[in-house]
C-alpha cells in the first residue's frame, strides 16, 4: 500500500492533506458554530454583555473561515508542484513566494483566533490536539512511504510543511504572549541563531528555530532583525516609566519559553512519528521473514500493525474531538 499504490507524485500530496486536514476541520467547527450562533440570535432577549458576547464570538468564526479560504485557495491558486511554492518576481521590487508567505501568515492568524474563540480552555487543549493530528500523523505516514520507497525527506519536502508548521508556532505565541513580545521572542531566537554560526557552538539544535519553518522571517538581514529589536525594547523601556520594568522583562522571556516551548513540541512530535513508524515497519519486516503462507487465511505479516492502528485511531479520536468541541 504504502510505497506500490502510491507514486512519486501523489506522495507529497497526501503529506499536503494530511498535513492540512486538522487545521481545516477546527476552521470548519469554528465556522460552522458561529452559523448556528447567528441562527439562534434574538437581540430582544439578551442583554448588552450578552449581545457582545455572541456578535464577538461570530465575528472570530468569520474571520477564521475567511482566513481558511484563503490559506486552501492559494493552494489551488499555486497548483503547478506538489512539493515547492512559485517564486515571483513583480516589477523586480518584490521577489519571493508570496503566496507561501501569506498563506503561513493566514495559518497563524487562524491559530491565533482558533484559541481566541475557545478562550484559554478549551483552545489550547484543541491547539495541543491540533498539533498531534498534524506533526505525528503526517510524520508517521511519511517515514512509511519513505520506508516502503526510495523517497527521502518526504515531510519537510511537502510545501504544506512550512507553511503549517508556522501557523502553530506562532498563533500560539501571538496569542499567549501578545504582539510586542512575539516579535522580540522571534527576533532574539534569529540573532541567537546567527551568533553561533562560527563561534564555538557548532551545532544548534533544529528545534531552537525550526529553520525550513520560518518563510518569510528568513528574508530578515541580522542588521535589520538587530535594528527592530533595538526598537521594540526602546518601546518598552518608554511604558517602564508607567509600568513595571521587571514585569515587561518577565512578559518578553515568557514570551521566548513559549516560543521554544512550541518549537520543541513540535519536533518531539515529528520524531515520535517517525519513530513509530520505524516500528511499525520493523515489526512489518520480522513478520514477513517468518510467517508461511497458511492457505485459506490472511498471512499474520498482512494483517494490519498493532502500532499503525493505534496511531490511526489515537489520531482520528482526537481529530473527532476537534470537530465536535
């Protein structure tokens, strides 16, 4: 199934949908909900905390969905590869993939008013949940097509991956930390990243910034990131004079945890996939060099992996959650 019955082209693109199968459904539910919201508002019968409470809540649900659309249409709109986005070039002013810039600034956003319309609980609960469905399933369905193929790099090849990967991080950040912090979070994460290269730190972990994840933010010159950094804590040090400076400081390094917190969440997902499909697909190969063919019955080694149903199921459980939250 894994490597036979799919080809080289229809690879990345199961990795595409699976990759975007969660976020859609959450856009769906948050739509949907706020739909049936309107449906059922009578402004007669509300008072006036009541009415701006379910005219906030429809309004997030419109922004999300307006948000879904147009991260799915530039999917559509980009079609020509599976595995890459079309670099533009207008008027020799602006060059770059656009439409992959603004779909993972559109996937953020969407993050960010998911959570939003929930509120503390349940969004990051179904953010959590959002994340499994998305990193460990894909993750495990890739390494299998690569297992049972002569692909390599399958996930991080399929350009839904940066592009989603970006929307978790940073609608989480944005929205736990606000934007001010964010941006110093994501500035001090890049200069600590270009300051280790050459120095005596060799090796920076991936998942200290997730590298193939930050689209448009690797544009940034080290000049330019340091000049904004000076800038927004210049900001800060001006509302210190009203505020307190220790608790600013405290915002801006929660706001780094949180960061890192998300990066290093979702590279532990994305090795949990592949290493469970490494199992799977060991366990796969054992069976097969010591089953016999017992006529009349299903051969053990053909019969579906312990492992690989139960990451189908923990993932599609989870995936129902979503939809019905």
């Amino acid at each position: 199934l894994w490597g036979t019955m799919l080809s080289e082209r229809e690879r990345p693109m199961v990795c595409n949908s699976l990759l975007l199968l969660p976020s859609t459904v959450l856009t769906l539910r948050i739509s949907l909900q706020g739909f049936q919201t309107l449906s059922r508002l009578r402004l007669d019968s509300f008072t006036g905390d009541d009415v701006y409470f379910y005219l906030d809540s429809m309004l997030l649900s419109v922004i999300t969905g307006i948000l879904g659309v147009i991260c799915l249409s530039c999917f559509f709109i980009d079609s020509k590869n599976s595995s890459s986005w079309t670099t533009y070039n207008i008027r020799d002013a602006i060059s770059g993939q656009t439409l992959r810039d603004l779909v993972a600034f559109s996937m953020a956003m969407t993050l960010f008013t998911a959570i939003e319309f929930f509120g503390w609980h349940p969004g990051i609960l179904l953010w959590h949940f959002t994340s499994i469905t998305t990193i460990l399933f894909a993750s495990f369905v890739a390494t299998m097509l690569e297992k049972n193929s002569n692909a390599t790099g399958l996930l991080s090849s399929a350009r839904a991956w940066p592009v989603v990967v970006f929307g978790l991080r940073y609608g989480l950040l944005s929205w736990c930390c606000g934007l001010g912090p964010s941006i110093v979070a994501i500035i001090a994460c890049r200069l600590g990243k270009a300051a280790s290269v050459g120095s005596f730190v060799r090796d920076v972990p991936s998942w200290v910034t997730l590298e193939e994840s930050e689209c448009f933010i690797r544009q940034f010159s080290v000049g330019t990131l340091t000049f904004g950094l000076v800038a927004i804590v210049s900001v800060y040090t001006s509302v210190a004079i009203n505020d307190s400076a220790l608790g600013i400081l405290g915002n801006l390094l929660i706001a780094v945890l949180v960061l890192g917190y998300a990066n290093l969440f979702i590279h532990g997902l994305q090795l949990i996939g592949k290493k469970l499909a490494e199992m799977s697909f060991a366990r796969r190969a054992v069976q097969q060099s010591t089953n016999r063919i017992d006529s009349g019955r299903m051969l053990t080694s053909e019969l579906p992996c312990p492992i690989g149903i139960s990451v189908f199921a923990g993932c599609s459980f989870l995936l129902l959650c979503i939809s019905m939250a």
